[in-house]
C-alpha cells in the first residue's frame, strides 16, 4: 500500500489517487499567513460600508408595508373584487399539495408584477457601450406590455458584460468571423464526440490552454453548464465540496447534482474555510468518520453580484496545507483582470498550477458564449468521456468559435496589434474613475477596486424601481437586483464598466447619477471613501452543517 502513493494514476473522477489518499490522513505543517503582499494589498482595497440604522429599519418597513398590501390583494382576489393573472391551484385540487402559493409566488404577484417594467426590457441593436431599447408600456399594472413603436436610441448601456468590448460589429473585426460562416454554417448539429469536432475547436481549446497557463483545456458551448454538468463528474458520493456562500447559481447547482456533502463557509472569510477544512480532515464522513474521497473548494474570480475578488493566494495556502482541491470560477474576471487579463491567477502572482480546475467563460470578456475547463491533461481527458456537458451537448458554433478565437489572439497580442492590451488597460481606467467618483459623491458601492463589477446599493424596494426608471429617463440603462439574487435588505443597482465607455460617457452617466442620488436620497455614505475592510467579520461565523 506505501508505494500506491508513488503512483499518479488517475481515480475514477479523473484526478491524481496519491493527492485523493492523503486527504483526511496527512497534515502539512506550514504556516497559513496572510498571503504575500499582492494578497494583503487587494484584500485591503475592498470596501464594503455599512448602511446607517435608520436604512435598515426603512427597508424592512417598505417590505412589511408591501406584504400587508399583498394579503390584502390576495384576500380581494379570494373573494372575487380582482382578478389574479398568475397560475393558481384549481378548486378539484385544494387538498393536494400545492404547486404554486409558496412565498416567492406571494412576491411575484405582489411584488415583482408592479415593477416587472424594469426588467427583461427588449433591446434592439447590440449590446455595445450605446444600444436601443423597444418603447413598451402597460396598460393592466404590468401583467402584459405592448410596443409603442417608438425606439429610445443611444441609450448608455451600464449592464452588459461587455468588459472588453469584443461585443461589437466592425466589419474589419469581424472578417474571420464571417469567413467562418461562410465555411462551416452556423451550426454543427452534432456532439463533438460524434461528427462535430471541428479543427477550429482543437485550435481554440490549445489558445485557451495557452492563455490560462494550463496543461489542457476543453470548451462548451453554455457557460451555465460549464459548471452544472462538469462539478458532478469531478465530485460526488463520498466528496466533500467547500463552497462560499456567494457562489453562483450554477456552481451550486452543479454541487447539488453532484451528490456530495456541501458545506458553505463565510465570503472570503479564510478563518471560517480553515476551521471546516479541520473539521473535514479531523473527523471525516458523519456517522462512519471515513477520510473523505475528495475535499473540493469552489469559489468564483470575482463574485458577480459583490463585486469582490477572491482571496486566492491564501486559499491556495489551505487547499496545500490540507491536501484539498480547488475548482476556480473566473467568469466574471478572465480577460478583465490582471495586467495581461489572465484573471486572478495574473493579478494576485500565482502559479496557474496550483489551481487544480480553472473554469470560466466567453460570456463576459469575449463577446461570445459557452465555457471552458483547464487544468492537467489527466483531468481534462476524463472530463471528455465523462462530463455530460461534453458528451450530450451540441459543439459549439463555428462563428462563436472563431470570435473567441479572435478576440484571444487580440488579448495575447497574436494578431499583431497593440489592441488587446489597450482594452484591458482602457478597463482598469474606466472601472479605477467610475468607482472613485461614485465613493466622492457619497453613494455606498460594494468590492474590489480593480473590480468592473459596480454594485451600488439602494436597498429600499421603492427607491430601486424609481432608479431605474429616472435612469431610463435620461438614457441609461442599468441593472437593478433584488430578492431572491441578493438578500432581501440589500437591493442594489449593478453597473458593469467596458473599455469601449468613453471618459465623456462615463461622466455623463455620474452626472446623472449625482442628480438621482439627490433626488431619490440614495447617498448613505458617511465616510468620503468607503474603508470597510471586510464583508464578514473574520472572527464572526457560524460554521454551516
């Protein structure tokens, strides 16, 4: 048995036995300190403020207001004084379980449907730093819509993903990818284990390797189901996953799939990762206290909807110190972070290699779709036979393979231009301005300095829908978040900085801004720049079971 740790053969979830062995057995000594300066220094830069008391009681005040309204509607609607457009239970099935009067069929209809206006508004040019939006309005409170005809041109887009501006239709640009087209069609109409692997395919996944720093690496055509089907072949019965409490939706979907035990620790709260990763190690599987197959720790780049970046370096020194695994989402900071846009692997210094799965997607930066996973070729070659993903799902399209192709080439420079690496410097001045201007004026932003993603918070269920709508007014298109994607008293407006915005659109949308502060009273701040040095307190969490 002593030399099968000698061995690195693979385990049947595709990932080196000797490291799967010492998992729950052996303990590095080394010292878990604060990360290298890098580390300290980033961590330093996020600002997370506190709102005042009297915020707090006034949101929970408009929700208490809005529920007892809702009663109210419900019970006219129980009666018959108003008609309820929703699905609801039929009379021949009220003593069955019910399918549709939970809680967040209760928000929908009372809630959501009064400002359903500022979402899903329908776009008519692509999402560019300007686009057009459809004219709509209601005429029953927002149960249905109707077009007006009329278009609202040139609106400032501050909502799409567009960090580099790849989403774009130059026609110089865009040569290659026509020629694609004209060679290969849209679609490929099979999988490619079949008789859709293109060599466009084999070329993009030996760029993205090179890109990332990785051994090998796959492509997928979703970038929700880059997660959602690949986690269940890496982990499951027996596993244990360590996910932050801030994940997305799609690692936790994938997590869930998967059949293994899940545990969530505080955002980037390393004190609350290290104590269940002790726990993990020390007593193992309940009731049979065997060491766990695998301990896998997710977590994201840049977590979409704080703003936050992950404190990698140190994470890294757990995940070594007590022979775990690191599955890495860099959806939201491949390509916008780092002085090459390599992500955080690049901003923080740290070896791609130590980061065992390095997931992200060409969703964001690339102006594209589908997903990827890099990491050893070993992990990568069980992936292909065994991620649902990759064996059921359509190749994806040449012409979306040939633009992340392009705008790769741009980044890395391959193309023979100085374009890539202006866009992801032009990103860094674009996102660096907006938030210091944003903290000056007194509104309360959530993340990392160098994070494109700007959450600016509201937190009161009325003042978010008069937001948007005064935003809309002055041609600004914005994304506003609430309950159930963020917590319920922190309702929030989140702004994604481009390298195509121009200093001129970027102060045209902070003058406007300054003016719906004042007007809506949305600047809570009471420090000029916002110091908060934590989301979580280090020393302030519960270990979740």
């Amino acid at each position: 048995m002593a030399n099968d740790n000698l061995k690195p053969h693979l385990n049947q979830n595709g990932l080196k036995c000797d490291d799967t062995k010492k998992n729950g057995h052996h303990i590095k000594t080394e010292k878990n300190g604060p990360g290298n300066g890098v580390a300290s220094r980033q961590h330093r830069q996020e600002s997370f403020e506190q709102a005042p008391i009297y915020v707090a009681v006034m949101t929970y005040l408009g929700f208490g207001i809005v529920t007892l309204f809702g009663y109210f509607r419900d019970f006219l609607r129980a009666v018959g004084l108003e008609k309820c457009h929703l699905a609801q239970e039929r009379e021949e099935q009220k003593d069955f379980i019910p399918l549709y009067q939970d809680f967040e069929n209760f928000y929908t209809r009372n809630l959501y449907m009064r400002v359903r206006d500022n979402w899903n508004r329908p776009i008519c040019s692509m999402p560019g730093p300007v686009f057009d939006l459809m004219e709509r309005v209601s005429d029953d409170y927002n149960w249905t819509f109707r077009l007006t005809g009329r278009t609202i041109h040139n609106a400032i887009n501050m909502g799409s993903y567009n960090y580099l501006g790849f989403a774009e239709n130059k026609a110089d640009f865009l040569k290659t990818v026509a020629d694609k087209a004209q060679q290969y069609g849209v679609g490929v109409c099979s999988t490619r284990q079949e008789i859709g692997n293109l060599s466009i395919h084999e070329e993009l996944e030996q760029l993205v390797a090179d890109f990332v720093g990785a051994e090998s690496a796959m492509t997928f055509g979703m970038g929700f189901a880059t997660n959602s089907m690949n986690i269940p072949a890496i982990v499951g019965k027996g596993c244990l996953i360590l996910s932050d409490e801030l994940n997305h939706t799609s690692l936790i979907l994938g997590a869930r799939l998967s059949g293994a035990t899940i545990r969530v620790f505080k955002h980037n709260n390393m004190q609350s990762l290290e104590k269940m990763l002790r726990e993990a190690v020390c007593s193992g599987q309940p009731r049979t206290h065997r060491p766990w197959r695998k301990i896998l720790i997710m977590v994201e780049g840049i977590y979409s909807m704080e703003g936050s970046v992950v404190r990698l370096p140190e994470i890294i020194a757990l995940k070594k110190k007590y022979k775990a695994y690191l599955y890495l989402d860099e959806a939201h900071s491949i390509g916008a972070v780092g002085p090459t846009g390599r992500g955080v692997t690049e901003l923080f210094d740290v070896n791609p290699a130590d980061v065992d799965v390095m997931m992200g997607t060409f969703t964001k930066s690339f102006g594209a779709a589908g997903g990827y996973i890099a990491g050893k070729k070993e992990l990568v070659d069980y992936l292909r036979s065994h991620s649902h993903s990759a064996v059921y799902a359509s190749a994806m399209s040449p012409p979306v393979t040939e633009q992340i192709i392009r705008a790769m080439k741009c980044i890395m420079g391959k193309d023979g231009t100085t374009e890539g690496i202006r866009r992801i410097r032009q990103l860094a001045r674009n996102t660096r301005y907006f938030r210091a201007r944003l903290k000056e004026m007194g509104f309360i932003i959530y993340g990392n300095d160098d994070s494109p993603v700007v959450p600016l918070l509201l937190y009161m269920p009325g003042k978010v829908v008069a937001f948007a709508r005064e935003m809309l007014e002055r041609k600004i298109g914005v994304v506003v978040v609430g309950f159930p994607a963020t917590p319920i008293t922190e309702a929030r407006a989140r702004f994604c900085v481009s390298a195509a915005h121009t200093r001129a659109m970027l102060n045209q949308v902070l003058h406007h801004l300054n003016e719906v502060g004042d007007l809506l009273c949305l600047k809570f701040s009471r420090k000029k720049y916002s110091s908060r040095p934590d989301l979580s307190d280090e020393t302030d969490f519960e270990l979740d079971s």
